[in-house]
C-alpha cells in the first residue's frame, strides 16, 4: 500500500515562508511524478507544482511561478515544496500527489493546512 504523508504546514504572515515535505512509502516513488495541489475553501483544487520522476522537469501553477521551488529527492522518497514571499491568497489545504504513468496509478496524500496572514 502507497502511503503519502505530508508535513510542514502552518500559520506565517505575508512574505514569510514555509517548506512542505511529502514522504512515500515504496519503490513506486523514484518511477513516479511528483506534486503538490491546493485547495481554498470555495475554490477548486489547482496546481501547484509537478516534476517529474527524474527531477529534470518542474511544472508551475501560474499563481506560484517563481516562488514556490519544487525539488525531490529520490535517494529518501521525498519531495519538498519551499514556499517563499507567501500570501494571504496562497492560504488552503495543499496535497502530495503521486502519479504512475507505468502503472496508471495516482495517490494522494490526507493535505496539509498553510494559513497566511495579512
């Protein structure tokens, strides 16, 4: 069973940063894209940011480009999402997503709340 636990949510004021962590468990993680998806309350879940098994492509939302940095680390099964100049509309739960396009499977771990104040 795939598991995707998520850490490094919180509360922080406009301009401030957070650093969100995705671990997965199993072999599945270094053949896999990686991402991170948010939803505010109201709103659709949108993209955040992607990148792909080998780390060599990074997809950005439109809202996030140039300063959400999206890295994985293949070695540790890890992804990590460093979220810098953060504001109030960047506030909403955000997911690890897994996707296996060799196994045509796709995961989701339970969220992650980050709440930025003005």
């Amino acid at each position: 069973q795939v598991q995707l636990v998520e850490s490094g949510g919180g509360e922080v004021q406009a301009g401030g940063s957070l650093r969100l962590s995705c671990g997965v468990s199993g072999s599945i993680f270094k053949t896999s894209a990686m991402g991170w998806w948010r939803q505010s309350p109201g709103k659709e879940r949108e993209l955040v940011a992607t990148i792909a098994s080998g780390g060599q492509v990074v997809r950005y939302g439109d809202a996030v480009k140039g300063r959400f940095p999206l890295s994985r680390d293949n070695a540790k099964n890890m992804v990590h999402l460093q979220m810098d100049s953060l504001r109030p509309e960047d506030t909403g739960t955000y997911y690890c997503n897994l996707e296996s396009f060799l196994q045509s499977l796709n995961y989701w771990g339970k969220g992650t709340l980050v709440t930025v104040s003005s």
